[in-house]
C-alpha cells in the first residue's frame, strides 16, 4: 500500500498531532504486514516533528527489550526490563516523561547528544508488547500534548494490529 503523509509542520504541536490523527487510519494497514507498519509509523512521527531526534519500538521478548522499526542514528539493540526509560516504562507500564535525560539516574545513553525523551508502553492483553520511544536533542521537548497523543496512537495500533502474532526470532 503506498500513502503520501500530508503535515503541516508549521502549525503547532497539538494540530500537527490532530492532522497525524486523522491520517492514520490511511497509514496503517492491517493488512500490511507488521513489520511494515510499525515502520511507516516511525517515519510519519519523524517526518511530522522537527524535535524528534529518534523514534523507534522497542519489542519485547521475556525480560528484555529488542530494538524493533525506528528512524534515526544507531541505536541499543537490547534494554532489560526495568533498565533506563524503556525498561522502567515497560516494568512499570506507565509512560514516562524526561526533560533532561542526565538528570534520569539510569538513563542508557544511545545517542550522546540525546537530551529528552518520552516512552509509551503499548500493552495487549494486560502485558507490555513494547514501547515506542522518542528522544530529542532539546531539553524538556515533549510534554503532556504528547503524551495524550502519543497514548491515543499507542493505543490505536494495538487496537488495528495482531500485535500477538509478531515474534521475534
């Protein structure tokens, strides 16, 4: 399937989440496969935001978390629950929101320039399946905007997607 995203970047943060809403339904296709779709949602949130640094899932397989679809430099390609931001998300099943990465006491250091981040647990069936991610080079770049959206998005792929099919092998 192929789907031309159309953003406004220049509006602002709440109205570009608005206009990102209402193309979903077009990216995402659950007939795609998993892997496919995951990645165009990456993409669609990078090309959206000029404040994201790096965005990307985090999967997971029993007390790990492997790196999954992202846009951006390099990145861990395992986090342990309960380890740095993903994995306290992921332990606790909160989304958790930090202005300033160097002030997070277990923060994994990926990208050295990384200065905040977000990271929303998306949960099937009571059980974290993964989190998304979301770094800046900025100080204190996401908020509560983006923690409403962001949850919505979440919780919107979990609801489209056979996310209980996709294994990591």
């Amino acid at each position: 399937m192929s789907f031309e995203l159309n953003i406004d970047n220049s509006q602002n943060e709440e109205t570009i989440y608005k206009q990102l809403s209402n193309q979903l339904e077009h990216l995402i296709a659950p007939t795609d496969k998993i892997i496919s779709n995951l990645s165009n949602f990456t993409s669609a949130l990078k090309q959206s935001f000029s404040k994201i640094s790096w965005v990307g899932f985090y999967i997971r397989s029993n007390d790990k978390l492997f790196l999954g679809p992202f846009q951006g430099n390099t990145a861990c390609t395992e986090i342990k629950i309960g380890n740095g931001v993903c994995g306290t998300s992921a332990l606790n099943k909160q989304t958790i929101i930090v202005d300033d990465v160097e002030k997070f006491s277990d923060h994994i250091a990926c990208d050295s320039g990384s200065r905040s981040e977000i990271v929303v647990p998306l949960i099937l069936n009571e059980i974290v399946w993964g989190v998304l991610d979301l770094d800046s080079y900025e100080l204190s770049a996401f908020n509560e905007i983006d923690k409403f959206y962001l949850e919505q998005f979440c919780n919107f792929l979990v609801s489209k997607l056979e996310l209980d099919k996709f294994a990591l092998v």
